[in-house]
C-alpha cells in the first residue's frame, strides 16, 4: 500500500473510530440522563403528601387489585385510605379456584398467560413476593415452573370415533387466506358490529379448518364473535398463530390462578394496608352535576341494607364496568347447573352510570344477549389418578404438558384441560383434578340425549367418557369420582359481542377529574381483551393517568411487524 492510500485509510479508520466514540458517548449519556429523569420522577413522588384523599375500586377482581398495587408501588400511597369493594365474599372476580377434597374442586375457568405479549402483567408481579418463597417474585415463580413444564400438545383435536388428527396443517384454501389478508389489511374503523361469520361468508370452508377448530376452542371465539376481536387477536397473538397446534405458547401458573395470582397479590396489599370490604355490592355511583365528569357518591349495599360514601374532594373512584363471570351458578354430580336467575350485577351498575354522563359507553351490546354469550364449564375431582394416567395414555401428555384436547364432532364442542398436579394448594397427594368446557351448552349431546345446559354432573361425565370412547372403563371410571361440579357462566364470552367501537369508554374518560373504568370492557388500542394484560394494563393506566405518574407503561409488543414472526406466520398458513 502507498503512502497516499495508508494515510487515507488511517484517516478513514481514525473517523469510524471517532464517531463510535461519539456515538457511544451519546448514548450513554442519553442513559444517564434517563436515569436522572427516572430519579426525579420517584424523588417527586415520594415527597407527595396525599393528605387524606380516599380511593375506591368497585370490584375485587384482578384489575382492582393491580390498580391498588400501582398506587402503592408507583404513587406512594398510603395503603389504609385504599378500598376495594366487592359483592361476592371472595376477591379475585374470574380469576378463582375454590373447593375441597371432599366436595370437590371448582375451576370456572382457565386464564391463559403468555410470555411474550404480557407484558405489563409480567413487570407487576415481578414487584410481588411469593407466597412459598417470600425471597422469591411471584413472575419469576411462573417463568420457572413454565420453563420446566413445557407445553406441547399431541391430541389437540379428536373426531367422532375417537381418532387423534393430524393438525399440522391450517387446512385453509386460498379462498380462506385471501379472506384473512383482507380482515389483517382493514382499518378497524371499518368493522363497527360486523360478525366473524360476516366476513368468512363467501368461504364457510373457513369454519371446517383445523385452524378454526383450535382458535375457537383455544380462545372460545363463536362465529357470531366480533370480527374486530378476531382481528385484534390475529395481530396480539400472531406469535401463536404459527404454534396453535402445540400450543407452546402457553405459559403455566404453578396452581390455579386465584392460589397463583390473587393470594401473593392480596397478601402484598394486606401488608400494605389496603382494606377489602366483600360482600359489599355497589348499585349506584353520582357525580356532579354539569360538564365533565366527577363522581361524588358511591351507593352500597351491605347485607341487603343500603349505605352511602361520600367522595371527598380528592378522592378517586375506579369501577369495574363489567366482570364476564357474573351470575356464574353451579351444580354438582346430581344437579345440573341452575340457570342463573340475577343479571350481571357490573352490567347493572354500568349500566346506570352510562344513562347519567356522555362517554361512559354502552353495555347493551355485551350484556344484552346471554343465549350468544353463556357457554358451561365443569370441573372432575377423582380420587386417585386412574382417570388422568388414562387420559395420559389416550394423549401421549403427561398432566400440564397437553393445554386442551377438543372433542371436535361432539354437539356441545367439548374440551378439556389436565393441568400439572396439584392444582390447588389443599389438594392431597391421592386427589386430582381436571376441567373442561362446552361452547354450546343449548344443544343435546352425542350419548347422553340432554342439553348440556340440563345435564348433572355425572351426565357431563358420561358424556365426556364416550366421547374419549372408555365406555369399558366406565363404571370404575364413575367409581372414582368424588364430584363433577358444572357451572353455567352466562356472560363468558360477553367482551366478544360485536359492537360498535363507541361502546367500550376509555379507561379515563374525556372530563374526568376522579373516575376510571378497567376491565375487559374498556377500550384499549391495539390490545385484545380476555386476557390479564388488559385488566393489568387498565389498571395502569388509570392509576398513572389520574395520578399523573410520569413513568412509562409498557407498550403492546410490535409483533404484528416484525418480519421474522410474519414469515413464520405466512409459512404456516400454507401448511
């Protein structure tokens, strides 16, 4: 190399390195002054004198209790002057898990987590100590036990004589994709009221896809669902798309999700002060009369006698708007699950708030038409595992490894999960438990000829047995059995309904001084409701919002563009 070349190499080689050393002296000191600009926000917050200003969550679900921890952990507020107020004699609202050996075990439900897109959830509980292991975050607890449990599905749809199919294929036809591109490349300004039925109508081919079968079962997605929450979970849960027949995605709580989720989160708020006044059903908020909206009364009944509270000027209330297992019944091995007989009493109270102010939505089109939004659910305690070593067998999973098997031929459109065991923390070594679902709990089933909906819970049972065809084993099977609980939940699927995208309010709504709403009925952009994220991120949002909190929330995760994920994605439609 001659003198001129060498000298304009070094040169060419001494600017690269001065403009890394720039570059890396910008970004760090872009670093540092982020953490300054972090400092400052917790300095200014912990020097807030709050006086005593009240807050009151109506409702005792998972977005109340996260919103009370927000104000704790991110507010500096005193715990003692935080309510939650709840009608049932239980925290936890649809995140429960009740029972006895004895009597039984109850699992409404199932809440799926995921890794990947939950992430305000995640940073939540990494803040909460868990109950075996105080030294020890409850998120770190799940992450663990799901990483040493994983999923992967190997009977995830099941015909009429018992064969396990081969689901490695969507089963689309072009027809179906085209139809899916459309729905992917449409505003959602554009899908006001329409149905998952409306779209695919030119191809109902779209509705006999192993797809459908395991997207509906997966996320109890009904034809007559909204095509705006179709849309929205293809895009959230496109990550999944590519793994729904395994369902690897699935990330598993150690115990059911009220001894996973809510006892850790109670026990950090009881430590905390904050009060939990059950049995305490709200029926009525005021607010101030003229523009804007401030609520100043909350209406309470309390063992059926009424009472009032009185908001204080800087005090906050934050309501619960709607709950999808509201006015849930159960049943047991020899009754059915009765038909609930009170409406949904969160549907109620919004219900009456929304007629009094503009820009509280509208909970007509979700809690309005209980025949589209109920479907029932039951749970089998057994004595000993013969039950679940055959369903092992029948599978090739092990309890905790299979997510769901969908009976797809059967009327009801029967599924049901094996979870690792335990899956309540008093469940003896020599109990164990499943639970399963019916979407359509109006039709007669295969073997036994009754509505679901009218069926006890031995009848369920039999059911369940031959559609697993272990018609030779069902005597020892019934012998085995302590209970079989069925429980009608009349507003399952009521966050599905089509509607109009005014319907859900903001979870701050325009002119608010001192009132939110969180819920699966609040209208949050780009995330997707049925899902703990939602009511976390609720949560978060009205506590920052209302106590103007400078610190980020974390934003829903870009996947719907990440060309990785949509190649993957696009590879598995062709399958």
């Amino acid at each position: 190399m001659n003198k001129d070349k060498l000298g304009k190499a070094l040169a060419a080689g001494a600017g690269a390195a001065a403009a890394a050393a720039v570059a890396a002296t910008t970004v760090a000191a872009t670093k540092k002054m982020r953490r300054q600009q972090e400092e400052e926000i917790e300095n200014a917050v912990q020097n807030r004198d709050y006086g005593d200003k009240q807050v009151y969550f109506v409702g005792g679900g998972i977005a109340s209790l996260a919103g009370a921890a927000y104000l704790v952990r991110d507010a500096n507020f005193n715990g003692e002057n935080i309510h939650i107020l709840e009608g049932m004699d239980i925290l936890g609202g649809s995140n429960d898990g009740i029972g006895t050996p004895e009597k039984g075990f109850v699992c409404r439900g199932g809440r799926m987590l995921n890794e990947e897109t939950y992430e305000n959830f995640w940073d939540l509980f990494s803040s909460i100590p868990s109950l075996d292991n105080p030294d020890r975050d409850v998120t770190t607890e799940i992450l663990n036990f799901d990483h040493a449990h994983p999923t992967h599905a190997r009977a995830r749809l099941i015909d009429k004589d018992g064969k396990i199919l081969d689901v490695y294929s969507m089963g689309f036809n072009n027809e179906d994709r085209m139809a899916m591109a459309r729905l992917l490349a449409t505003p959602e300004k554009d899908l006001d009221n329409l149905t998952i039925e409306d779209w695919f109508n030119r191809t109902p081919h779209f509705f006999e896809t192993n797809f459908w079968y395991m997207w509906q079962t997966t996320f109890a997605f009904q034809k007559w669902s909204s095509l705006f929450e179709l849309k929205r979970y293809m895009e959230r849960m496109i990550l999944e798309f590519s793994r729904i027949e395994t369902l690897e995605g699935v990330t598993r709580t150690p115990y059911n999700q009220y001894d996973s989720l809510i006892l850790p989160l109670k026990a950090y708020l009881k430590d905390h002060g904050v009060q939990f006044e059950v049995n305490t059903k709200v029926v009525d908020i005021d607010f101030k009369d003229g523009e804007g909206i401030t609520a100043t009364a909350i209406h309470v009944e309390k063992k059926g006698k009424p009472e009032e509270i009185t908001l204080k000027d800087g005090d906050v209330c934050i309501v619960t708007n709607g709950c999808m297992t509201d006015s849930a019944t159960l049943g047991d091995m020899k009754k059915p699950a009765p038909e609930p007989e009170e409406p949904s009493m969160s549907g109620e109270l919004w219900g009456k708030i929304a007629a009094k102010k503009a820009g509280l939505g509208n909970p007509e089109p979700f809690f309005g038409n209980v025949q589209e939004t109920k479907w029932e659910s039951f749970t089998v305690t057994c004595k000993g595992n013969q039950f679940l070593k055959m369903i092992e067998d029948y599978s090739g999973n092990i309890p905790g490894s299979g997510a769901l098997m969908t009976f797809k031929d059967s009327s009801w459109l029967m599924s049901i999960v094996v979870a690792a065991q335990p899956h309540f923390r008093n469940q003896p070594m020599d109990t164990t438990i499943f639970w399963g679902y019916g979407l359509y709990p109006d039709r007669e089933g295969d073997y036994v000829k009754k509505p679901m909906k009218d069926c006890t819970g031995a009848e369920i049972l039999k059911e369940l047995i031959h559609q697993l065809h272990f018609e030779e084993h069902e005597k020892e099977l019934m012998d085995s059995v302590v209970n079989v609980v069925p429980c009608m939940m009349p507003y399952i699927d009521a966050q599905f309904q089509p509607r109009a995208m005014s319907d859900r309010p903001a979870v701050v709504p325009e002119g608010s001084t001192n009132f939110a709403m969180i819920s699966q009925f609040v209208e949050i952009p780009e995330d997707m409701v049925f899902t703990e994220e939602y009511s976390v991120r609720a949560a978060r949002t009205a506590i920052y919002t209302l106590f103007d909190i400078k610190k980020p929330i974390i934003p829903v995760t870009p996947y719907k563009r990440d060309p990785k994920v949509l190649a993957k994605a696009l590879k598995t439609a062709y399958r």
